[in-house]
C-alpha cells in the first residue's frame, strides 16, 4: 500500500515538474511582456535626459534597448506561430513569412548588442563616426547568413563568435580604461545580457536546444533585463 | 586645468547666464573662458535648443528659458547617469 501510494506520489511530482519545464503560450507572453516592458521603459524613462543633453553615449544607449525591444517583439510572434500550430521550425513552416520575419528578427537583436557595445566604446571609436554603419553592415550580413544557411553549426558558430566578440571588445576597453572606479556591478551584468541574448538567439534558431533549461534561461534573461531597469530607474528618479 | 567636457561647457555658459538674469553676449563670451569660434557654436547650439532667448530692449540680452533652467536643473542625474553606465 505505501509502495503504491509513494509511486502515485513520485508519478504526480514527476508530471507536474514536466508540466512546468514545458513552457506554453502564456510562459512565452509574459516573458516577452517582461522583458518588451523592461526595454521600453528604459527607452522612454531616458527620453528627457537624452533631449537635455544631446549626448551620444545615451542615445546608443537608448537606441540598444528600443531594439531589444522590437527583437523580442519578433522573437515572441515566432515561438507564439511555433507553439500554436506545434511546429518545430518557422522557415519550414511558412516560407517567405518565415525568413522575413527571421531576417527582422535576427537584424533588431544584432543591432541591440552592437548598440550597446557602441554605447560604451563611441568615445574610443568616434575618429570615425561611421562605425556604427558598419554595424548596421554586419547585421544585415548575420540576418541574411541565418536565412540562408540553415544549419545548426552555422547558427553556433556566427552566434559565438560573435559574443566572442562583443565580450572581447567590451574588457579589452574596459581594462585599457584610465577610470579610477570601474563599475563592477555593470560589467557583469553587461556579459550576463550579452550571452543571455545568444542563449536567446539560439533557442529560436536550433529548436528544442535549450528545452530543458529553458525555464532558467527565461528567469534569468528577465532577471537581467530588470535589472537593468531598476539601475536606469535608480539613475534617473521617478518624476 | 582639466579640459572641459561638451555637457559641463553648457552648465558653465547656462549658469552665467542664470547668475545674471540677462547678460550680453560680449560679457558671457568673456565669462565662459571659450574663444570666440567656440562660443559661437555653443551659443548657436543652445539657441536652436531653446535652452536660452535672445531679448532686444536698448542692446541684445540673453536670458535662460524653462529648458536651460531644466538642464541646469537635472545636470548632476544626467552626470550620474553616464558615469553609471559607463556612456
């Protein structure tokens, strides 16, 4: 008897855990809605005083998180069109609709990071204003490359070689830098964004990647982005 | 003497102008330590940003608008703000 009832016991705890690592529509609304409300409110809470001041470190810095925004906006219509028709994989799926909605995706959420990345370097890269052009180049480069080659390492290796990248750039310049007190606290939560956005990138390219850990990658990515918040706020006040 | 920055350039001009309620150009050029060609860009700049007016009763008198008391206002959260995110 207790054997039966420890099994139904054990049965039940299993499905219900399994239930929860299963993320349907509603886990992918809010956690969209998290972080789209996140980004947004850092986007218009920096409004005044990037009209105050005209200073482009802000305005990058402004224009990282509005793409972010407009990223993860696709990034949900994908995983919503996936989870409702239970397909795997969108560009298989819906042709023209699907590589369109890709291309965006893929070229709003390079361009996020870069501009972030820009927000912190311009200063050291602006002898020459059109860089962030360059940017805009590579974007479009890494959107057509994910539409064209759809293979799973191809996805890896762009991916991290980009954060490579990015996460190269950002210390290379940070430990370069002559500032007395570095913001501990800032860098780290920039690496964590930096490979939560590839993380996030990955889970949409190569399906069921991350299905297990899932869960902890959407709490932590909108731990990130609340973060972010809470400092933006902090910084700016509340009027 | 450190070199100043674009954003403390503004509050110096801004807070001139401030501490005198309407000042002339030549005395601001004067007081904002900035050569002439310099001056002119900034006051331009802060013209076409309505952060300060020009008002015309025997001479030429500039005086700060709500903006410019504002930036003057919210200059230290702006400073904060780059200095915490590193911009």
């Amino acid at each position: 008897m207790e054997l039966i009832t420890g099994r139904i016991i054990g049965q039940g705890l299993g499905q219900g855990l399994g239930r929860l690592m299963e993320l349907g529509i509603e886990t992918e609304i809010i956690y969209s809605f998290v972080i789209i409300v996140c980004s947004l409110m850092i986007y218009f809470g920096t409004k005044e005083l990037y009209g105050l001041s005209s200073h482009k470190g802000i305005k990058y810095f402004r224009q990282s998180f509005l793409f972010f925004a407009l990223a993860y906006f696709f990034r949900s219509f994908i995983k919503i069109i996936l989870l409702y028709f239970g397909r795997n994989e969108l560009i298989n799926f819906l042709p023209i609709f699907g590589s369109i909605t890709l291309f965006i995706f893929m070229y709003f959420s390079s361009m996020a990071i870069f501009y972030l990345l820009y927000s912190v370097m311009w200063k050291k890269w602006d002898t020459n204003s059109k860089k962030i052009y360059l940017f805009h180049l590579l974007a479009l480069v890494i959107a057509i490359l994910s539409i064209l080659f759809r293979n799973p390492f191809i996805y890896f290796s762009i991916n991290f070689l980009l954060l490579f990248f990015v996460i190269f750039t950002f210390h290379i310049s940070r430990n370069q830098s002559k500032e007395k007190k570095r913001k501990q606290g800032l860098h780290i939560i920039y690496t964590l964004l930096f490979l939560f956005w590839v993380l996030n990138i990955m889970d949409i390219l190569i399906p069921k990647f991350f299905k297990t850990f899932q869960l902890f990658i959407y709490l932590t990515s909108s731990g990130i982005f609340l973060a972010m918040l809470y400092k933006v706020l902090k910084k700016v006040g509340t009027n | 003497m450190a070199k100043r920055n674009r954003l403390e350039i503004i509050r110096d001009i801004l807070f001139i102008i401030r501490e005198n309620h309407s000042i002339k150009p030549t005395p601001l050029l004067r007081k904002s330590n900035l050569s002439s060609f310099r001056f002119k860009k900034y006051y331009l700049e802060l013209l076409n940003k309505e952060f300060i007016k020009e008002t015309y009763r025997k001479n030429k008198q500039i005086s700060l608008t709500e903006k410019g008391s504002k930036y003057l206002e919210k200059y230290s959260t702006i400073i904060n703000f780059i200095d915490e995110f590193e911009l």
